[in-house]
C-alpha cells in the first residue's frame, strides 16, 4: 500500500516540464552572436531548477504560472524588463574574463495551451577584446542543462556540447570551429540517455518495474527486456532520422495507457509467452518515440549523428538496468522468495503502476 501511495503522489507533477536549452553560437574577430532557444519564463520567475523535474515543483510556481499566461508581447517585455538580472546566470569569458550579455532580439512562440511549456529564442551580442583569445560559453546550474553548438558554414564537423551544473563549454575560436572528440561526444549522449530514465523518466521507469513485478524469474524478465530494448531501438533510430514521425500528442497518451496494461497484466498473473512478449515489443515501439523527441529538443549533432544515437540508446539502456538492479536489491533480494511476496508486494506495487498510468493517459488526453 505505500509503495501505491508513493506513485500516486508522484503522478501529480505538473506539465511545465524543465527542458534542455540550446545556445547556437556564431563568433567572428570582434564579437559574438548566440542565439539561444529556452523557457523563459522559468529564468523571469528566478526558478532553480536544480533537482526538480517540473515547474509546479519550484516555490516559485505561482510567478510561473502568471508569467506564461502572459501574451507573446508582453512576456517579451517582462524578460527585457528582467534582463539585467537574468544575464548575471549567462557567462562567455575571453582569458578568464567575464563578458556582458547585450540582448538584441526577443521571440516568443504563440503556445496557446498553458499548461505546456512555452518557447522563446532570445538574440544576444557579446562584444570581444581584441585579440585570438578563444570564447567559453555556459550559464549557471541554477538554470538547468544547457546545449551549446558551433558548426562550420557548411554543416560539417564542429562543437557540440551538452553542459550540466553549470560547466562551462570547451573553448570555442574566433575563426573555425572548435572541435570536439569522438570519445567525448559518445560519453555526453551516454550522460543524456541515462539522466532520461534516471531520474527524469518516470513514465519509462512505471515501465520498467511493471516488467519487473512480473515475475523475479531471469527468463521472463531477459525476454521482456530484449523486446522492449529492440523495439524501442528501432523506432529511436527511425524518428531520429525522420523517417517515422508521430506527435507528442498520441504518443504520450498511449505509453501512458502501456504502463497501465503491464501492470493490469500483472495482477491478473500469467507465464510469459509469446503475445506478452509481443505486446512488450509494440509497446518498446511507442517508448522509442518518446526517446526520440529528448534528442529532438537538444538537437542531435549532424556530425556525429551515429555516435549520438548509439551513445544516447546506451544511456537509455544503463538507466533501465539501474533501475532494475535497484528493485532487485530493495525487494527482489531480501523477500523474493517469500509467500507473501506477490500478494503484498509485487500486486499492490502493480495496482499503484496502473493507477498512475490511468491517471497519466486522462490528463494528457483531457487535462
């Protein structure tokens, strides 16, 4: 029963989730110009979204809230308003010296439903001190993850990086690209796919333990797992390259209704076969989808778009292990073989996985 009562509580975060900005950043002898794509709202509220998934988690929430009801204008003018604040959390630096952020253009996306987060691509100048010195852009870790992008004219090879608690990027030249390892690329798309099960993936990781709770037998869980692991490779794959595209908007609802049928699955009990099999395949399918829109909003550099991808699925799949390992050692382990395992462990488990499934497939349809 508590275990229920810790997903239900879970299942009531809000949709103005915290999002990944992308800063694509154009530099010549005498200045810079960095376009980035972020939530606004959130840095005008002087959100920290350090440790929280989700606006309506921040104390701040109400002032987010007002501020994304706001229209497209005046939004636009409570940033400029705000923008002597907000700059002191974006940094550039030439030889260790702090640059000023001049904001030069403001565009905010007409996003009619409130309850998603809204877009807003903001245009700054940052003057440079004579010289070759490179640049180094990042922003504080109070404002969140942050994807920093330097690539040649021609869409080659160049620098993409993916910074979190506040690091800053690698030094970026004032004529080229900087560059960026292979090896260090593969390891940031690896850092990305793990933190989006965990501990961003709630949806993946009620998935996850609802293939667990079927059964602590090795056989049933490695077939479950494989299935799922193909299936969503595949359709990852796919949309990544654009060759399969569904909106958020029937994808999210039906990984919702997902969890919600392996879990039902569990309660009622059963052997593993080949329909389960099959189901978990076709339901990897739409996770996979949903994998795919996370690269979709960092952008997958064009450069390196196979070590991305596969650096990325393996993240995934190290978080999904994880997660795993953690039931085994919290509840597989100690009581695994107990009688009272299944009636008082895994089927009220299983219950709260349902409810929080059901719940998730109303609000993202009606909500």
């Amino acid at each position: 029963m508590l275990v229920s009562m810790a997903l239900l509580r879970a299942a009531q975060a809000g949709a103005h989730e915290i999002r990944p900005a992308v800063a694509d950043v154009i530099i010549g002898p005498d200045r810079a110009e960095v376009v980035v794509q972020l939530t606004a709202e959130a840095l005008v509220a002087g959100i920290d979204v350090t440790g929280i998934e989700d606006t309506d988690e921040a104390p701040e929430a109400e002032v987010y809230d007002a501020l994304r009801a706001l229209p497209p204008d005046e939004m636009a003018a409570a940033l400029r308003a705000a923008w002597p604040e907000v700059a002191r959390g974006f940094i550039a630096e030439v030889d260790g010296a702090r640059l000023d952020w001049v904001l030069r253009q403001v565009r905010i996306a007409d996003e009619p439903e409130l309850e998603l987060p809204r877009d807003t691509q903001i245009t700054a100048e940052i003057a440079l001190p004579p010289g070759e010195a490179p640049v180094v852009l990042g922003w504080v870790a109070a404002n969140g993850p942050l994807v920093v992008r330097q690539n040649t004219e021609d869409g080659g090879e160049g620098y993409s990086g993916y910074l979190t608690d506040g690091a800053l990027s690698a030094p970026l030249p004032r004529t080229g690209t900087a560059t960026q390892s292979i090896g260090a690329a593969f390891v940031d798309y690896i850092g990305i796919g793990f933190a989006h099960i965990v501990p961003k993936g709630l949806d993946h990781i009620l998935f996850v333990l609802g293939l667990f709770f079927f059964s602590l037998a090795l056989k049933p869980l490695v077939f479950q797992v494989t299935a799922f692991t193909l299936a969503h490779t595949v359709t990852l794959a796919l949309a990544t390259l654009g060759l399969v595209s569904v909106p958020p908007a029937i994808v999210e609802p039906l990984i919702a209704l997902s969890i919600v049928y392996i879990a039902v699955e569990n309660i009622l009990g059963g052997a593993i076969g080949w329909r389960r099999t099959a189901v978990v395949f076709g339901f990897g399918l739409l996770h996979g989808l949903g994998f795919a829109s996370v690269l979709g909003e960092i952008g997958l550099d064009p450069a390196r778009f196979l070590t991305g991808l596969i650096g990325f699925n393996i993240g995934v799949e190290l978080g999904q292990l994880a997660v795993l390992a953690a039931a085994f050692v919290l509840l597989g382990l100690p009581f695994g073989r107990m009688d009272w395992y299944r009636p008082a462990v895994a089927v009220p488990a299983s219950v709260g996985i349902a409810l929080v499934g059901a719940w998730w497939a109303v609000e993202r349809v009606f909500l």
